[in-house]
C-alpha cells in the first residue's frame, strides 16, 4: 500500500478494497511468507483486525471472541497465499463452517 495505515478503513469500504491482495498489505521489504505456519498466522491477523474494524460496530467480535479465535486458529487456508484477497478475508473466511464468532 505505501500509504499510512488508517487509509486502509476508507479504502476498504469503497469498491477498491475489494481489489486489494493481502499479499499487499504486506511490508514489501520482507520475503513472501514461504512456511504455511507463517501464512496461516498472517491470514488470521488479517482476519481478526478486518472484523474488528467493521464499520457496523454491532457485527464486530467481542475481546473474547478475539482471543478465543486466537487460541482456537481455525481460520482456514484454501487458497496460495499470494491469492488471497482482503475480500475474501472480510467475506468468505467467517462465513465457513470451521470459524464462528459463537462462544
């Protein structure tokens, strides 16, 4: 991105965050990540912060849904990494069978 970070918020909620690569979002100085381990954790960060950052602050998870999510990882992986997009992460990934909000 390039840009400061809080731009991200705006950008997601035009039509051009759907455009956008996780890969990114990524600090371009740093080695795509090649361990899937490394990936897996990225995806879920990623995840994690989308939700947090809702617009609707109704449909964002609780503090315990967060760190449940975190010590759970059941975010899966179903694609390359260099081909999952923000809105994938924002659309698909929490609507899966293997990743709830639910306590």
């Amino acid at each position: 991105m390039g840009k400061h970070p809080a731009e991200i918020i705006s950008v997601l909620s035009t039509s051009k965050g759907e455009e956008i690569m996780l890969l990114d979002m990524l600090d371009q100085r740093l080695p795509i990540p090649r361990k899937s381990s490394v990936a897996k954790n990225i995806v879920q960060a990623m995840s994690l912060a989308l939700a947090c950052s809702s617009a609707d602050p109704k449909s964002r998870p609780t503090m315990k849904q967060v760190s449940g999510a975190i010590l759970a990882q059941k975010i899966p992986i179903v694609e390359p990494f260099h081909a999952v997009s923000l809105a994938q992460l924002r659309h698909n990934l929490f609507r899966t069978s293997t990743f709830s909000w639910s306590s």
